[in-house]
C-alpha cells in the first residue's frame, strides 16, 4: 500500500454532511410513500443499455457475465408498469461512464417514479410539492422552453433555422461550431447563454424541441409547433431533474432507437442492441403516464449550499 493510499482513507463528505443526507432521503422516501406510490427494487446490473448517444454506459463483462451498470431504472420500472404495477418509485443507485467533475459522480443515487394516468404538468406540481417541503418557501418559476430562449436570446428554437442557430453558436463559440446539428447547437446556447440566467430558486422548463423527445411523446404547442412533451427542473441553477409525458408506442421507439443507433455510428460510439424487455412491454401495453428522474446527490448538494456534489457523498470516486 503506497503513502497516498493510506494517507486517502478518510470519507469525502463531513459526518454533519451525511446525518443531513440521511434525512434528507428519508424525507424523499417518505413522501412518496405517503402518497401511496409504490417503492420498487430493480437490477442495477442488465442485458441491455440505454441507447442515447449522449450517455455512456459501464460494460461489465467476465467469464460468465455479459451487461451493463444502468445509467437509470427506466427500462425495468417500464416493465412494471406495464405488467399493472400502479404509481412506482425507485430511490438507488445509477451509473454514468465519463461524468466527473463538480456536478458529476460516475456513480450516483437517482430517484425515478412514475404517476400512471398523469401528465407532465402534474407531476411538476408535484415536484414542486416535494421541494418546498424541503426547502420551504423556496421561489418557483414555470415557463416554456421556446419562452426561455424567446427571453434571453431573441428567437424561437422551434422554428429557427438550423444556418441560424450555427450562426448564433460560432458567434460564441468559434467557426468550428458552424457544421454542427441542431440538437447541440440548442443545447450549447442553452448551456452557455440561458442557463446562467436563469433566476435562483426553482425552475421548470417544459416543451422541448422535437430533436430533444428521448423517450416523451410529442403534441403540438398553443403555437401550433410540433414539440416533445418534455421538462427539466432546475435549483438554484443547477439542473435537478428530467421528465417526460411518456412514449407508450412501440413502433415509435423503435424508431427513435434506429436514429440513435445511426447518431452512435456517426460519432464512433458503440453500438447498443435494442432492449427487447422494454419493447416487448410497450407492446403489451404501457399505461398513459408521466416520470421524471432526480438527481438526489444534486438536490442535497444544493440543498446543504455545498459547491461540490463530492462535499455531500461518503465516499466519491476520488476517494475509490
């Protein structure tokens, strides 16, 4: 054992630190439980993986075991719903390839639920519900994506034209940005421009772009423009959690899934098989639902006014 090793013992996070943590997930859990959404324990070892191009997965991989650490319980509490489980809830732990840093952990605690027969407005207020028990009193704002980037940048990211956003990007960032597809050109000006802007406290953002839907259902906003039934939450800044008006049709995800696939081709990524359980599921039937996935180390980082999500964990990867 080396000096740095040895010297490399001590927990990452202050015992103060912890006890809140501790209470904090119970507040979590009790919540929910309340409520009567049941809590659920699915693998965080499976066949399959998500197939965004934009989320790297763990591969484990030994003489008798081929898989992948899941980057969220999605997949398996689909299942669930599908076989008649009602409102369900999973509070552990996620894992995310390549995500260090002040914000990121590779691994991390998520809490994901589903409200079946609710749409994404009210499982917000519901998130809102939760958040001000946990910070009481705590500012919130909702407003649309197009009203955000409409607010601070002076153009409609549904109808703007693809050159435009370059234009906007390259201003910014360099020409090296000019090629570049809509989907990153609108997440780089939101990053860099929006984000910063947007006030302390709570923040809702929904109806996204359409390149955006990952796994939400698309509608036509009271604009007419065709978007993704999809929101983000913020505190304080810092994005805290993502929802979606659910996919329920399996023909569609299958074909988000192939242009995922040729997104990973195109960027030299692996390519991922499609998960067949998930699908099998949703041809079965998913009932009309809305979930959302909480970053619970994010949430008590802000929460306890901490500048590093490693200041709130136990033990982070530095500390491995």
């Amino acid at each position: 054992m080396t000096t740095e090793v040895a010297q490399n013992w001590e927990p990452t996070a202050e015992i103060s630190a912890l006890v809140e943590r501790s209470r904090i997930v119970a507040k979590l859990r009790t919540f929910l439980t309340d409520r009567g959404v049941l809590e659920v324990d699915v693998p965080i070892l499976g066949n399959y993986s998500v197939s965004d191009p934009y989320i790297d997965s763990f591969e484990v991989l030994n003489e008798r075991v081929e898989g992948f650490l899941q980057t969220s319980p999605e997949s398996f509490m689909k299942r669930l719903l599908a076989a008649g489980s009602g409102d369900i809830f999973f509070l552990g732990k996620a894992f995310r390839a390549g995500e260090i840093g002040v914000n990121h952990n590779p691994e991390f605690t998520m809490l994901e639920w589903y409200r079946v027969e609710w749409n994404e407005h009210e499982l917000m207020a519901e998130i809102a519900e939760l958040i001000n028990i946990l910070a009481p009193n705590i500012g919130c704002l909702t407003m649309s994506y197009r009203d955000a980037f409409k607010q601070h940048l002076g153009i409609d990211p549904h109808d703007a034209c693809l050159s435009n956003l370059q234009r906007h990007v390259s201003s910014i960032a360099g020409r090296k940005w000019r090629p570049e597809s809509r989907f990153n050109c609108l997440n780089f000006l939101f990053a860099n421009v929006i984000e910063p802007k947007l006030p302390r406290g709570l923040v809702f953002l929904y109806d996204y772009p359409e390149c955006h839907a990952a796994f939400a259902q698309l509608h036509c906003n009271r604009e007419g423009q065709l978007v993704s039934r999809r929101f983000e939450v913020y505190l304080n800044r810092l994005e805290l959690a993502n929802g979606y008006f659910e996919l329920t049709d399996p023909k569609e995800q299958h074909r988000r899934f192939d242009r995922d696939k040729r997104a990973r081709i195109a960027m030299n990524k692996k390519i991922l098989e499609e998960d067949e359980s998930a699908l099998a599921a949703l041809n079965v039937g998913l009932p009309s639902c809305a979930g959302v996935a909480l970053g619970v180390d994010r949430l008590i980082m802000q929460l306890l006014d901490k500048n590093s999500i490693q200041q709130i964990m136990a033990f982070s990867w530095a500390q491995r």
